[in-house]
C-alpha cells in the first residue's frame, strides 16, 4: 500500500463535501449512487493514493452496490474518509471498510426514510399547507429559507464528525433515536393534518368541520403509531367514519 501524502486539507475536504450534492447525479440500475459515491470520495482519494495503480484498486471498493438517503451521504462520505486515512497508513484493513460499507449506508438509508421523509419532511409538507391556507405567506417563505440552511448546516456538521470520529459517530447516532422520535413527528404531524382540515374548509362553512377534522386527526394517529396496518384498512376507515360524520352534522 503506498504511504499517504498527509492528512486531508480543507481544501480536499470540502471539495468532498460538496459533490456530496451530486452524489444522485449518475444514479443507475447497477450500483444505485455508486458513481456518485466514487466522484465524491475522489479529492480524498487522489490525496491519500498519489499511486495511480494502487488508486485504481482503491476505487473499486467504491464502484460496488451503495445505496442511502441523500441526507446521510456526507456522514458516510466524511466517515469513509476517516477510514481510508487509517487504511492508507496502514492502521486498518482494507476489508473493515468493505465489510461494513453496505450494511451502514443501508441501515442509514432505511432510518433516513423513515425519520426525514416520512417524518420530518412530512412535518414541513403539512406545516408549509397551514401557513398557506391561513395566508401566512411571509412566515412561510422564512421558514422555507431557515429549514434550507438548517439542512444544509445538517450535512455539514455530519460530514465533519463522520470524518473525526470515523465508527463512533454510528454510536452517537444510536443514541439519537432517530426512529421513536420519527413516530413522535408522526404523531403532530397527525394534529397539524387535522389544523389544515378546518383552515381549509370555506369561510361559512363550519357544519361538520370540527367533527371531520378531528376524525382525520384520530385516524391519523392512529396509522402514525400503527405501521402494520394497511393503508387501505385506514383509507376506508375514514371514508366509512367521514361518512358516519356527515350523516351526524350536516353542514
């Protein structure tokens, strides 16, 4: 293995940061994200390998199946890296890297749907609906600018401890909790569901508006808490339940 040049500079490291955002760019049926993985671990990889031939081995461990979600690409970018200084210097195996590779970016990436896309993305869809049913729209565009540089202030700070920390971070992942908190955001999201119902109804039109809202509320609570349900037992729960409301309170 050839000796490494140093330790990675800013400079390469941001360079790595940012192709992080075009990690999608070359997504196929082969390897999902695994040329976008390779382009972004490239600057890393030219500093660490000045050997073009051993180079070349090192970017086959990259040109495998990788697949996660696209918020926990730096993480791992920033986590690989850590990895590949200790390999480079000889203090780790390159199979650690190999061995542990598919199986973190997938259990990342099935965490990552479940709390960003399914909770907290969801969490802003509904919100971002309330503010715009109830004519907020100067609330709304600021907070669309804030939650865009939290996110990306989010991938920062993850690459950045993924590439100090290496493995640890796993650990201090683990702590967060992603998953239970993911349900707790279910959970508003169900109230917040309930709050567009009545904001969206027309003014005058307040009959059953209470009653459906807090049908739809109910309901989805209760497919939020209860993921082994079928979403097509819930949808004709609340169609028959809708139906027994309306029956109930005219409007």
């Amino acid at each position: 293995m050839a000796t490494p040049s140093g330790e990675l500079s800013a400079r390469t490291l941001m360079s790595c940061f940012l192709r992080c955002y075009l990690v999608g760019a070359a997504f196929n049926t082969r390897g999902l994200q695994h040329v976008g993985l390779a382009y972004a671990m490239e600057p890393g990889l030219v500093r660490l390998y000045p050997d073009p031939a051993v180079r070349n081995e090192v970017f086959e461990r990259y040109l495998k199946l990788y697949n996660t979600h696209f918020f926990w690409t730096p993480l791992l970018v920033g986590l690989f890296l850590s990895l590949e200084e200790k390999i480079a210097q000889g203090l780790a195996p390159a199979e650690m890297l190999d061995n542990v590779k598919t199986t973190t970016a997938f259990t990342l990436s099935a965490i990552g749907d479940t709390f960003f896309s399914a909770s907290v993305m969801g969490l802003w869809g509904i919100s971002a609906a309330c503010l715009a049913a109830s004519g907020r729209y100067s609330l709304l565009l600021a907070a669309a600018a804030v939650l865009f540089v939290t996110a990306q202030v989010f991938k920062a700070i993850t690459f950045r401890t993924g590439y100090r920390e290496g493995f640890q971070v796993l650990r201090r992942l683990k702590r967060w909790d992603l998953v239970n908190l993911g349900r707790r955001i279910k959970m508003a999201n169900a109230v917040l569901l309930a709050v567009f119902w009545i904001l969206a109804r027309p003014r005058g039109e307040t009959g059953s508006a209470l009653a459906d809202a807090a049908l739809i509320g109910i309901l989805a609570a209760w497919a939020a808490t209860r993921p082994s349900v079928a979403r097509e037992v819930a949808l004709l729960v609340l169609a028959a339940g809708w139906i027994f409301a309306r029956s109930m309170w005219p409007a």
